[in-house]
C-alpha cells in the first residue's frame, strides 16, 4: 500500500510497534533479545554478542524458541 501523506510513518503504524514486546535476558551466559509467547517460552528476535561462535548455535538463531525458568542472578 501506497499512502501519500506528510504525516510520519511511525505515526500511522503506532499500534504495531506497541505490541511487540522485547526483553533482553541472559542464556548461557549470552545476551539476547527475545519476544514472550507463553509464561516460560520465548522467541529469539536477535543475539547481542560479539562472539561469533555465539551466532553460529542453531540453539540461539533467531526464530528459535527457548524455555526457561528464572533464576536469581549471583552478585
């Protein structure tokens, strides 16, 4: 769809961009950003690493969803 418009982009499409919640949490020991489908299961969107090894686990590849339970972090 076409929308000729002056009016901002971010704007007209406010409410998809609302709904998407990301979290960044900690996976064996790797920083990642992920979306919430279910109480204890989450979506990779992005891995926040600069190792490349971390990219090549099909684990952490975006798409992939992960189960989890919390655990308290140590000081």
């Amino acid at each position: 769809m076409i929308l000729h418009t002056i009016v901002d982009h971010e704007l007209i499409w406010k409410e998809e961009a609302d709904t998407i919640e990301l979290m960044e949490v900690t996976y064996k020991g790797i920083q990642l950003e992920v979306k919430r489908i279910e109480e204890r299961k989450v979506v990779v969107n992005r891995i926040i690493s600069t190792d490349p090894n971390h990219y090549l686990d099909p684990e952490l590849q975006p798409g992939s969803t992960i189960i989890y339970t919390l655990q308290p972090q140590s000081p």
